[in-house]
C-alpha cells in the first residue's frame, strides 16, 4: 500500500530507547510502504554501529533507512542541517508514494521537523563566546541577561538568566545577524498530514530492556568498535566519541576503570537519558497518540495507527 504524495502523510513513531521502535516501525514499513527517516543524533556516524544500536544490515534491506551513515565522527551536523536533509527525503518518499516514518528518541530532532522550528543559521564565533562567558563572570549573568533584554525582551523572557550557555548563544546570535533571535526562531509548521505515536513500557521494563540492550553491545564487540575508531584516528575530544557508550568504554582502554565498571556506568547514564527523554515526549501531550506495549501488542499498535493514517 502505497500514500499519495497528495495526501502528504508523516507518520512520527517516538518514545525511550529500548522501548521498541524500530520493531513498529519494520512491521509498518512492510504493511505500509514506509521508509524509515531516523532521527537519531548518534546514528548519522559511520563505525559507530554497535553502541548506538543502529539498525542491521538485514533490517535495512527488509525497510530502507535514511539519515544515518551520513557523517564521519568528526564531521558535525548541526540541527538546521539535520532539519533540512529530513525535509529533503521526507519530500523526496513522498513524490515517490511512499510513507515517511520520522523515527527516534531524539527530542531536538523530532520537534524540529514536527514543529518547523526557525533555526538561526549563525555559526558559531569562539572569540565572541569567549568575551560574553568572561562578561559573565566578572560582571554577573544577571548583566548578560540584562543585555540580551535590550536586544531582545522576547527571548530574555523565555531563557533563565541562570542558563549563562543559553543567553551567550542568543547574544551571540543577536550581535552576529543583527536581528533578535526569537524573530528568526519563529516556528513555521511543515505541510504535511503529521500522525505521532508513541510508545512506552513501565519504566522497571524499560530499564531492564535497556540494561539487556547494554549486554548485547558488549558481546556484539562495543570495545573493539570503539577501539577501531581511535585506530583511526578519531580523538576523545570529538563529541561523537564522548557519547553514550563510548565515553564509558573509553574510560576503561584509558586504564581509568575497569571493564564491569564502565558496562555499570553505561546502564546508569542509559537510564538517565530515558528519563530525559522522557521530558522531551510527554504521555500527556495531547498531539501523540500513546501505546504501552506491556498493554497493547505490536499487531493492534499497526493496525490503529494504520486506521489513523486513513482519516
């Protein structure tokens, strides 16, 4: 079954890591003609596979994916960028009469597509950061805070002068492009017939199913994968190797921890960043159609998500 590019139908399946996403969205990409666009922020980096639970080979051939292997670890990809290429093949399987799934626990990813965010395309100046960070500390973030409230009352109203990072990011923005930053955050909805489901388990289950995920990349060969990416060349410093994951198993090829310890660490920063995610995609959002898989099995889920994208 195929969706018209006319009716331009988006299915967004979120919700925690582990929780069981990608098995939904295999079942609904075979029923229904979907392709996978991932928004996962880890899954855009070539060799890292194992510790970002990418999908296999076969699950790729089974259902096509886009949006990961996108990037070498020390190649970033800004939101703005990710925002634009998940437009770009979100349109592109539409024209074809295909049914774009937009799948992931990516917070920033998912809502910057869903909502059409307006994303300041300033790069970032390192010698202006570095004098508002110095401002702040000498004079105070209540004076930086101050400052951004002459520029820009909108935004100052909406950042917690306590969030220093966030306030030098809007000066920096303000100064830069001459124009308030909340005028070019300014959301503009995508045209499409936007569907979001979501999916969660109670939180002992999740955890547990996150703890046995943790188990089968070490036993997949998470250290080697780690350790394959130092051989070639790619550093700690880089923000792709300081993940999740392979933060931890870094520690232990450093001799700062042993290898139990660090699995330990990985389960513990694992179930933080579900709590995180969480906060990100609430049960109580109104706009998410919510499914506890403990409750409702995989083949009721497609079917009334299937009913859904008929309306």
């Amino acid at each position: 079954m195929g969706v018209s590019a006319e009716v331009g139908s988006l299915l967004v399946i979120v919700g925690p890591t582990a929780v069981g996403k990608t098995a939904l969205a295999m079942r609904l990409g075979q029923a229904l003609g979907g392709e996978v666009v991932s928004a996962d922020s880890r899954q855009v980096y070539r060799g890292m596979d194992i510790g970002t639970a990418k999908p296999t080979a076969e699950e790729q051939m089974q259902t096509a994916h886009h949006l990961i292997d996108i990037r070498d670890p020390d190649e970033p990809l800004s939101l703005a960028e990710y925002q634009a290429l998940a437009y770009q093949v979100v349109d592109d399987l539409l024209a074809r009469g295909r049914l774009p799934m937009l799948v992931g626990g990516t917070g920033q990813y998912v809502r910057a597509v869903v909502e059409g965010w307006g994303i300041p395309a300033v790069p970032p100046d390192e010698a202006l950061r570095a004098d508002l960070y110095a401002e702040a500390k000498a004079a105070g973030y209540d004076v930086l805070h101050a400052r951004l409230r002459d520029l820009d009352p909108v935004a100052a109203e909406r950042i917690d002068p306590r969030n220093v990072r966030r306030v030098v990011r809007a000066l920096e923005v303000c100064l830069i492009a001459e124009r308030p930053i909340s005028e070019l955050q300014r959301r503009s909805p995508p045209p499409y017939c936007i569907v979001q489901v979501g999916l969660t388990r109670p939180r002992p289950v999740i955890y547990r199913r996150a703890d046995d995920r943790v188990e089968a990349m070490i036993a997949a060969g998470l250290v080697d994968e780690v350790g394959h990416l130092l051989k070639a060349g790619y550093g700690w410093h880089l923000p792709a190797m300081s993940g999740l994951g392979y933060r931890q198993i870094g520690a232990y090829l450093r001799g700062e921890t042993s290898l139990e310890e660090a699995v330990q660490e990985i389960k513990r920063q694992t179930r933080r960043f579900i709590r995180q995610q969480y906060n990100w995609f609430r049960p109580s959002d109104p706009r998410i159609h919510w499914f506890d898989l403990e409750v409702t099995p995989l083949p009721q889920v497609e079917a009334t998500v299937t009913s859904l994208l008929s309306m």
